[in-house]
C-alpha cells in the first residue's frame, strides 16, 4: 500500500487504520470493549460502534470501569468553522449524542472561530464569526440536550477560559508544541497558545472526559495527557472515527474546498443527486451485461460503504444490498438511487431541525441549565496550584 499522511491540518493517500493504529500508539476498540459498552448502554449500539467506524480508543477502557463504579464520565468535542459542514463532519456529534442520550452525560462544544481565524490566511475574523454561527445550527440539529450542553464559541468564552489556559501554557514550551504540531518559524503566536485553550475544556468537570473525533484530531490530546494529573484531573479518554471516504473514492478525505468530494448539509436534492451520479466512484461493471455477469464490488463501491458506515442501519437490509450488488441483481444506478433517498431524507430532517435551531441557540449557549451554570462559574477550581 502506498504511504499516506494523517496530521490535524492534512489526509492524503489511502488509509491503513492498522497501521494508524501503531503510529499514533493508541489501541483498537475490541470486541469485549464494544459487548461492556452494549451492557452498560442497556441496549443496541449504534451503528457508528456496531460497523466499526469508530475503531481506535485512548482509555476508553477507563471509562467504562468508571461507568460500572458509578462514577460517570462527560463528553467533549468541537468544530472549528471553516466553511460550511458536509457529511463527514456531523459523526462525531452524532455519536457524542447518542452517548449522551444512553448515559444522560454533560457535553461541552468548542466551536473554535480563533483558531480558524489564526489558521487560514485568508478568513477574516468577521468571516470566522460567521461561520460559527452558521455551523452551531448544525450541531443543535444533531439534537442534542438543551440542559446538559454547553456550546460556546472560543471568542466570546475566551475570558472565562483565559485563567486556567494560561496556567496550561506555563507547562508547555516551544519544543514540545513544534514535535506534537510540526509548528515552524513561522507560525504565529496565536496557533503556538492555542493548544493551551484547546485543553481547558478536558478540565470542565473532576469526572473522566470522553472526546469522540476523528483519528486525525489525536495529536491534540497528547500534551492534556502529559499535563492532566499534575493539575488534579483525568488524562482525557478518546473514541477515533475512520473518515467518510470521499465521493471520488478512498483518497484521502472529504473537502470544504472540493465540493465534488463531499456532500454538503447545505446541498438540495438536485445538487445531491448530480454529486452522486457523477462522482460516487464505483464498484461496478462497465457495462450492464458484465455487470449482470460478474457482478460488483461493494468494498470499493463508495455508495455502498456510505450506507454501511451512516445511511443504512438495518443490517438485514445492509446485507440483502451487498448480496444483490455482488451478485449484479443489483446495477450501480440502482444502488446509487437508493442511496440518493437516503441521503436527500436525512438532509430534509436536518434541515427542519435547523430552522428550529435558530430559535434555540441561546438556550445552548447561554440559557440552558449547563450554559447557565458555565457562564456563572469559576474555572480556576482545580485540585492544585500549578
């Protein structure tokens, strides 16, 4: 297999999730992991979970000993606004969710308009603002509980923050950053500090922090893991998600900036069905005799795979597609039809609940129970004094 790159900032090539797993040093989710999970949970795992979309773990392990004790755990993740939201960005909330719902767990948002702004040349702080706005709507649509979230964007919470962030800062140094990051010469200060404000949220409560993400965000809970204990709290626990592979195939992920790759929140159902028949790459035959003959691939189908991963729940029915498609009962149009209606109603849904959003994202930011409680406190609670 070809080498590929998986950094916070950059996915390229094809990847080897084995292979990530030893890079990054973390462990893969067992099958005795995922069978406590289903116990403590009371029920069936989500699909994300049962299709091993989710599939590496830092101290996840931990956390389900803490379940089992009584002691509970809370959830932290986040979105930095660079544009609007595809497909791929919802996964991780739409697991942080169902974790919340199955374990009635707090869970905190950082919508990180500072560092977009720090980090892309080109965006405005204006712009940046913007666009947290934009994509908070999208997280409230996932439909998350107004009482026990906490979304907050980094400009507007910053003073809240800066306290307990600048105690983080003393304890990391330059060398460390620039090894963890890759940070130069040249990077601005802003990025240098912003690591430090990133890991304040990993201190919000004295239980263990879950953190589920994609396994290209890893890098940036190293240094809370380093740091966490002399502080008095937990190492942060993490759940990594594989990538939705992009439209176009299984190179690298899907992109702001290459609209053919991804399917926008944003998209109608025109636009979805023109991406999808144009640039879903296929695991079919070339013509329809060779397709009925021999049949097609659904591992390399990426219609296939994107039902596998989010859109078709039902394993039976999962089951009965692959079959069919193997067996060439199924053409390429037709599982690309079935795929387009699943996503076009998955976006219709999204879409009510947006609007909706709009008239609740004060109660999220600001007004909710956790909200309230977070503009009201002190974060310089800690254990000890570093």
């Amino acid at each position: 297999m070809e080498e590929f790159t998986v950094t916070p900032w950059e996915v390229k090539g094809r990847v080897d999730y084995e292979k990530l797993i030893k890079i990054f040093g973390t462990e893969a989710i067992t099958r005795d992991l995922l069978e406590r999970l289903e116990r403590l949970a009371g029920g069936e795992l989500h699909v994300l979970l049962r299709r091993g979309v989710f599939f590496s773990h830092r101290d996840f392990d931990k956390i389900l000993d803490d379940l089992e004790k009584g002691k509970g755990f809370f959830l932290y993740t986040g979105r930095g606004p660079s544009g609007p939201m595809h497909i791929g960005h919802l996964i991780p909330f739409i697991l942080t969710k169902w974790f919340q719902d199955r374990f009635r767990a707090n869970v905190y948002i950082m919508i990180t308009d500072d560092e977009k702004f720090l980090d892309e040349e080109k965006m405005s702080l204006e712009e940046a603002r913007h666009w947290a706005f934009e994509n908070t709507l999208d997280i409230i649509a996932v439909g998350f509980d107004p009482d026990r979230t906490f979304i907050f964007h980094d400009t507007e919470y910053i003073g809240k923050m800066y306290p307990l962030a600048i105690k983080i800062a003393k304890k990391i140094n330059y060398n460390l950053v620039r090894a963890v990051f890759g940070f130069t010469g040249s990077t601005n200060i802003g990025l240098l500090f912003y690591p430090a404000l990133q890991i304040v949220p990993t201190f919000f409560e004295k239980k263990r922090c879950l953190i589920p993400a994609a396994i290209d965000q890893d890098p940036y809970w190293r240094i809370q893991r380093d740091l966490a204990e002399s502080f008095g709290y937990y190492k942060v626990a993490a759940i990594h998600s594989k990538f939705l592979p992009p439209l176009t195939g299984f190179e690298g992920k899907m992109s702001s900036s290459k609209p053919e790759t991804a399917i926008f929140l944003t998209d109608d159902p025109k636009t979805v069905r023109t991406k999808i028949m144009k640039y879903a790459f296929s695991g079919g035959q070339p013509t329809i005799e060779l397709h009925r003959k021999l049949g097609g691939n659904p591992d390399i189908d990426i219609s296939f795979q994107w039902l596998k991963m989010l859109f078709e729940p039902d394993d039976r029915r999962l089951k009965e597609i692959e079959d069919s498609y193997r067996s060439g009962a199924m053409l390429t149009g037709e599982l690309k039809e079935y795929l387009i209606d699943k996503i076009n109603r998955f976006l219709e849904e999204h879409r009510e609940r947006r609007e909706k959003a709009r008239e609740m994202i004060h109660v999220y930011m600001r007004e909710g129970k956790l909200a309230r409680a977070m503009w009201e406190r002190d974060l310089l609670d800690t254990n000890t004094d570093p």
